[in-house]
C-alpha cells in the first residue's frame, strides 16, 4: 500500500467526503452508508487557492465499492494520476488512469489536461482496496484571463483549447512534476498559510507543465523516459498509420504490420500514450483528420476519408467525441 504510516489511521466518513465545503456536494449513489461510515482512508484534502484556482489531492485507499457524482460547471482541469486506477467520467469523457507495470512492480503515472464549456456530471466508480494518488487542479476562465495581456500566442493556444468543449490532451507527466504532485498528496494541513502557500507553489507547477503541453504539443508525443526502442517502435506505429489513409486498420493489422506481437503493442501504446490500440488508432486517424482540416482546409468529406470512415455522418459523431466540436465548428473557428 503507498499509503503512507503516518497517513493510514486517518479515516474519511461518508458525510465528510459529501459536504465538505471547500468541495462540490457529492450525490451519493451507492452503497447505502450510514453518514459515520467510514468511506476512505489515508490523506485527501479540497483547497482553494486563489480565487478562480483549487486543488483536490487523494492519497488515500478505497474502504467500499463506490459510486458517487456530482455537478462540475464550465472549467480547465489539470489531473496527474500517480498511482492506482479507478473508473471516472466528465460526461462521456473517461479520465485517463495510470497503469500498472507488472514486470517492475510500479504504477507508469499519467497526466491529462481537459477543458469543459458546459456542465458535465463527473462519475466516479471505486473498488474496495484501490489504493488512489492524485492531484486534480481546477481552472476557471476567469483566473485564466488574467494572463490575457503577458501570454501572447502562448495564451492564444490555452485560450483556443479551453474554448472546445471536453477537449484533452494526455502524456506521461515528467520527473519534476510527479515530483511536485508526490510533495502535494504527502502534505499535511499543519498550519494553514504555511501549508497553502506550500501546496500552491507547487500546483503552479503542474500548471505550468500542463500549459506547456497545448504550447508546445509535440512535447507531449512520447515521455521521456521511453526507451530507445519502444521510440523505434512508436515510430513505426506511426509510418503504417500514415502510409494507410483511407481506411482503419485493425489492432491484429497494425501489429503484423510493425512486427509485434498484439499483446506488445497494445502494452506499447499503453505505456507510451494510456490508450488501448483500438482507441489509438481511432485517436490518430481522427487527429490526421484534424490536422488537415485546420492546415491544409480540405472539407469535410476529405477529412473523413482522411481518418477512414465511409460516412462522413459516422466520421462527424467520432469528431465530436474526440475534440469536443464537430468538424464544421472547427472549420469556422
């Protein structure tokens, strides 16, 4: 358990985690518990930092088989995962999760940075025993519009992502930032200023590193721990996708086509993006798409050909799910 000694005798009851008042009111699904249960134990907590910025870390072990939502109104959300694995939704958007490699007995952490423009119910479903490290950081537009005048094109790109409803974009967060993230979910609210202003430098940090990410997005094509080989490899996954337009190849396809077998490659793609082969295929034909469309302005019919659907109305709803807008929305933006 990761838990740490001094974190594992503090217990969370179910009408703490659902009305805390630094957080949003939970809506309690299942199972049906008595207020003084007790629901999680380690160490999370619910900050508000500035106005317009927040943070909810967890480091902390699952007691029950949960169900749990609440209302989440129109924000930016940077998340880094560090260790465990639990099924949450925004809306139809699933929240990448960190994997576990059994060969080395470590979790592989994940970061994801997402933008909502709407409301979405945020789902969450544990399981008794996970045991959950992570740091969620929440943005409004309004703390981020004080930047609008020193970003420059920096702000533009944040500001244009932020504007695309459930739009994401997911890497393997760097040294530093599990780094901030670990410092963050081990810190204990001994003193409420000193403890706040600790916290807040480092949830800049994440920020910061998530930024960079809609900054400089070819940053965020492969970690930088990845070995010289599995480079190699994501590097051919990439040469047979793109040598394949016009259709969407299979996961058995792509495998014989880079020479691995289907169970490396979709450990691969697992570690080196957190998608499953089906889904990066999905994803990187879609993002083909994509890039045609705002670059080379080809329509839409084009573009679907592009990603591989026969119709263009199939190709529009996977738009969508993908990027949060349809391509024509993304033609007139």
């Amino acid at each position: 358990m990761f838990v740490q000694a001094a974190c594992k005798n503090l217990y969370v009851t179910k009408q703490q985690l659902a009305t805390d008042k630094a957080a949003r009111p939970v809506r309690w699904i299942d199972p049906p518990l008595e207020n003084n249960d007790h629901v999680l134990r380690g160490n999370i907590g619910f900050l508000k930092l500035q106005e317009g910025l927040s943070v909810h870390y967890s480091n902390a072990e699952d007691l029950h088989d949960l169900k749990i939502e609440t209302e989440c109104g129109p924000r930016l959300n940077v998340a880094v995962f560090l260790e465990g694995a639990v099924e949450a939704w925004i809306g139809p958007f699933r929240i990448p999760m960190p994997t576990l490699n059994a060969a080395e007995q470590r979790w592989d952490p994940i970061a994801t940075i997402y933008a909502q423009t709407q409301s979405e119910k945020f789902i969450r479903y544990a399981r008794r025993g996970v045991c959950l490290k992570k740091v969620t950081i929440s943005i409004t537009h309004a703390w981020l519009n004080k930047f609008a005048g020193i970003g420059g094109a920096e702000f533009s790109n944040v500001l244009s992502f932020t504007k695309a409803h459930l739009a994401n974009r997911t890497w393997r967060p760097s040294a530093h930032a599990v780094g901030l993230a670990e410092q963050i979910v081990n810190t204990r609210m001994e003193s409420d200023l000193l403890s706040s202003l600790y916290i807040e430098s480092r949830v800049i940090g994440l920020v910061e590193e998530g930024f960079r990410q809609l900054c400089q997005p070819e940053l965020s094509q492969y970690p930088g721990h990845l070995r010289p080989q599995d480079r190699q490899r994501m590097q051919s996954v990439e040469e047979y996708l793109n040598a394949h337009s016009g259709r969407l190849v299979t996961g058995d396809e792509l495998a014989v086509g880079v020479g691995l077998s289907p169970n490396t490659l979709h450990r691969l793609l697992t570690n080196a993006v957190g998608l499953s082969t089906s889904r990066y295929i999905r994803w990187y034909m879609l993002e083909k798409a994509r890039t045609a469309l705002e670059r080379d302005k080809v329509t839409i019919a084009e573009a679907a050909y592009i990603a591989g659907y026969s119709s263009q109305a199939n190709f529009t709803t996977a738009f969508k799910r993908c990027f949060g807008m349809t391509p024509s929305a993304l033609q007139e933006r």
